[in-house]
C-alpha cells in the first residue's frame, strides 16, 4: 500500500505540472487571448510568471522529497536499522532563510510596477517613457451602473460637472496606444472597476475620487465589470471598454453631445 501512494503523488505532481503547461493552448489562461491588452498588464504578468515558477519548481522538489520518502518507508526491510531524528538544526535555518529570500526578493523586484500602477510620476508608456496621462472622464458606480462623463471636446475635465459635458452610461470609450486617466467614484455602496484584459482593478469607495491610469493597446471592446458584491443587481454591473484612435475618440464625443443635446427642433430653413 505504501508504494501505491508513493506512486500516487508522484504521478499526480506530473499529471499536475503538464495540464498548467497546456492549459494556455486550450483557452483554461488569462482572460485577453492568454497575455495582457495594457503596457501595466504585461508587467503584471511577467511578475506572475516569475512567481509560478518558483511555486513551480518547489511544488516538484517538495513531491519528489514525498515520494521518496514514502516509497523508503513502504520497501524497507524488517530487519533494517531504524535510524531516529530529534530534528536538524541545519536544515531548520535553510528552510526558514530560504523562504525568506525568496519573498524579500519578490518584494523588492515588484515595487517598480506597484509604482507605476499607484504613483503618479512613475506612469510609464509602452515604450518605457515617463508620461502624464490626460483625465479623459470621471466614471460614477452606482446600484446598478456605470455613469460615465466626459468633458466637451477641447476642454479638460473638471472636477464639478459643467453644462455642456458629455455622459454615457455602461460605456466608456478611451483613446488607445496612450496612457489615459479616470477619476473613479461611487454614488452608494463599495463598488470596484474591473477590466480583466487590462488588468486593471480598482475599488471605488464612497466619498473618494480616485484616479486611475491604464493604457488600451489594441483597437477593440473590453469588458468591463464590477468586482465588487454590490448587492442584489451585481450582475447587471457588465459594461465595456471601448477603445479607439485619438480621431475616433473624439468623433465619438463629438456625435454623442450633437445627440445628447438635440431637442428635435429644427429651423424652418432646415426644414
């Protein structure tokens, strides 16, 4: 029996390790094709990859040490001398230090892209230049929508809605290829904006106005979710990213305040 379960956890580590190695050709990965739409997205990744790794590589040491042992244990012979341990001092310092390292290491190497993430002045593009995203609009979560205003084409955002901003509701439209800023905010209850291709996630809390930097690479929809039990129409909170060529973007602004502010009356000259 004892070598049935020695063999059992060696095989299940195997079988474990070459389903994760081919999960990404059968779409079990990352939401986004397998690899992130954003410039912060693929930093994320790469320190995700780096971290499967080495729970990879002790995941396989530490089966391989189990499966020893147990296939000692259940082949040794009645008349082999027992040999008993209080412990090793030795190895109890190796694996207390060693772990140690590890996440020291881990901590320090993933502080770069938690600033460029969080800190303003280490916003950087796709092509590693520091930039300062331009506020494009300021997004409202609330039971249960996403409310999104943008200012009139040629103005900048202001904090207080003006007459002629421009509103759109579970859709928010950015220019892609370029970082851009919104300012999160919440009407009720804990929301969190959510765009899994990007890898952008960030809580909206009520009575803050927290800003939010990404960039879109690709010319496409995303989804857009709220991370956030919310409450009884949680569900309902499934929206989209829309991102599109700086022209397009503001083509887009442009026809939607032409729509937004059409109040059907026509002049007899352009009836």
């Amino acid at each position: 029996m004892g070598k049935f379960w020695s063999v059992f956890f060696m095989l299940t580590a195997v079988i474990a390790v070459a389903v994760s190695w081919l999960s990404a050709g059968w779409g079990w990965w990352f939401p986004g094709d397998g690899y992130a739409h954003s410039t912060i997205g693929k930093r994320i990744d790469a320190l995700f990859y780096m971290i499967m790794a080495i729970v990879t590589l002790t995941f396989i040491v530490t089966q391989a040490v189990l499966g020893y042992v147990l296939w000692r244990g259940a082949t040794i012979k009645p008349e082999d001398k027992v040999l008993f341990s209080h412990g090793s001092h030795g190895l109890e310092v190796i694996w207390t230090i060693v772990p140690s390292a590890v996440l020291l290491f881990i901590a320090l190497i993933q502080m770069d892209v938690w600033a460029q993430f969080r800190i303003k002045g280490s916003i950087k593009d796709q092509h590693g230049n520091l930039v300062k995203p331009e506020p494009i609009a300021e997004l409202t979560a609330r039971q249960f929508e996403w409310r999104i205003r943008y200012p009139a084409n040629g103005k900048p955002l202001n904090p207080k809605p003006q007459p002629d901003d421009i509103y759109s509701v579970n859709e928010l439209h950015v220019p892609s290829g370029r970082p851009v800023e919104v300012t999160l905010r919440t009407d009720d209850v804990q929301h969190a904006f959510f765009v899994p291709e990007l890898r952008i996630k960030q809580d909206a809390v009520a009575s803050l106005k927290i800003p939010v930097w990404f960039d879109a690479l690709e010319n496409r929809d995303y989804e857009m979710l709220c991370a956030e039990l919310c409450g009884w129409g949680h569900y309902k909170m499934k929206a989209k990213l829309v991102a599109q060529p700086d022209i397009e973007f503001e083509a887009w602004k442009e026809r939607t305040s032409v729509e937004q502010f059409e109040d059907g009356f026509r002049k007899p000259a352009d009836q």
